[in-house]
C-alpha cells in the first residue's frame, strides 16, 4: 500500500514539474478554454516580455511604465479579440505580478499572469482570437497557446506576423 501511494504521489509530483512552462523572455504563453458559453483565457508572460525589466520599479519612468503596462492589459478589445460572430461579453480582467503592487520576488524572474473571461451569446461561432499584444508589447516574440474546448484540444504559436489562433 505505501508503495501505492508513493508511487501515485511520485507522478504527479512529475507531471506537475513537466507541465511548469519555462521562463523564457521575449515569450509568453495563452491557455484558452471554451465550455458552453463561457471563454476564458490566461495569459503568463515574463515581465522582461511586457516592461523590459523583471524588478520592483526603482523609479518614476518604471512605475509609469508598471502602470501603462497593467492599462493596455486591461483593454480587453485591443489585447484579445473573440471571433465578433460570437457575440462574447468580457466579464472580467484579473492581473497578478508582484510589480503591480510595487515589489518583486528574489531571483529577478518576475512574471505576470492575467486571465480574461467572457459570455459569448453564440459559442458555436467562436473559432478564433486574435492579439495586439505584440503591437503594444514590442520585445514580445512569440506566444505558445493551448487550446481546450468542444472541438477538442490544440496547440499552436503565435507571432507579429500570425497574431491568430484558430480552432
């Protein structure tokens, strides 16, 4: 029985370290989730991707520059577009980085993770998202995106050129 339970505990302590994406700069990651009506998606991105730089702001220039960064993430229109024939509604912004309230963790690889929710009044029409994250966001590169939904699971890159996911 111990070993049982070692050796459940053991794969999933793997597959959890597996699964931790890479803190890579110049690169972010979207995990997009369709069910009925509701479309949510989490984007995680190093913050030298999104700032330039990963620390607690030392100044004014970079507390503007913290501030600008977290208001381009809220406008939802601009960051991430739901194919319009969908008719989805944001429903809501969350930010998290440790910049936002002023401060960083040791080590300087500071992230920030963010999820979008909408309500899509015709589900059946969402097929795609489009990003101006790297128009607002130049030292952006390339976004990996997971998508899981109803029409099963994908994957995919994007880029300045191929700013689209579709499923």
């Amino acid at each position: 029985m111990k070993h049982c339970i070692f050796g459940l505990f053991f794969g999933l302590t793997v597959g959890i370290a597996q699964a931790a994406p890479a803190h890579v700069h110049g690169e972010a990651r979207l995990e997009i989730s369709v069910d009925r009506e509701q479309l949510v998606i989490a984007l995680e991105s190093p913050l030298d991707s999104l700032l330039g730089f990963e620390h607690a702001p030392r100044n004014a220039g970079e507390r503007q520059a913290v501030q600008s960064m977290a208001a381009k993430l809220k406008e939802v229109g601009k960051v991430l577009v739901p194919s319009p024939a969908a008719q989805c509604v944001s429903t809501g912004v969350e930010l998290d980085s440790p910049v936002l309230g002023g401060k960083s963790e040791p080590g300087g690889h500071n992230d920030l993770d963010a999820r979008y929710t909408w309500r899509c009044a015709k589900p059946e029409a969402l097929r795609d998202i489009a990003t101006g994250l790297f128009a607002d966001f130049p030292r952006l590169q390339r976004i990996t995106v997971e998508f899981a939904g109803p029409q099963g699971q994908r994957a995919g890159r994007l880029d300045a050129r191929n700013p689209r996911f579709s499923w």
